[in-house]
C-alpha cells in the first residue's frame, strides 16, 4: 500500500459541493478518494496534452516553419470551417 499523507485544504463552495455530491452519490468512499481520482484524471490529461504537443503540434509548426505557404488566413479557415458546418446541418436536416 502506498504511503499517505494527511492534507488540510480549502476548496471554493461550488467545488466542495461537487465532491460531496460523488460521495453522496455512491461513486466514491470518501472526499479523499474523490481528489485522488480527479488528480490522477488530471495527470493523464497532462500526459495526453504532452504526447499531442510532441507528436501533432510540433511536427505541424516545423512544417508550417519550413514552408510558411502552406498557412491559411483566419479569412480562409473561417470559411473553410463556416462550410463545414454548413454542411453538417444540411446532412442532418435531411430527412
């Protein structure tokens, strides 16, 4: 079993009321096990962001560094994407 420690803290209302309403609910044993889970939560969305960072985003901007006319305007991805979208609610209003 891992070592503990014991931890006073102080949490704004609308969050300790979220942790109360796990336990309340049967999820959890405890508020410590409430915290414990939503920081290792919080860990791997820390590993996953560092992964897409080094695998996606930096790749993407050394490109973009390497051949800058690859890039589009704000102009051009706000109508690339108001076409998309566009799209998308023909795709679903259609009977």
């Amino acid at each position: 079993m891992a070592a503990k420690q014991s931890l006073n803290i102080t949490l704004p209302q609308d969050v300790a009321d979220m942790v109360e309403t796990k336990v309340a609910s049967g999820q959890y044993q405890d508020a410590s096990a409430v915290i414990d889970d939503s920081l290792r939560y919080l860990a791997e969305r820390d590993v996953a962001v560092e992964r897409w960072l080094i695998e996606d985003v930096t790749p993407t901007y050394d490109k973009m560094k390497s051949d800058p006319e690859r890039g589009l305007t704000a102009d051009e991805v706000r109508r690339r994407l108001d076409a998309k979208v566009a799209a998308l609610l023909r795709e679903t209003s259609e009977p």
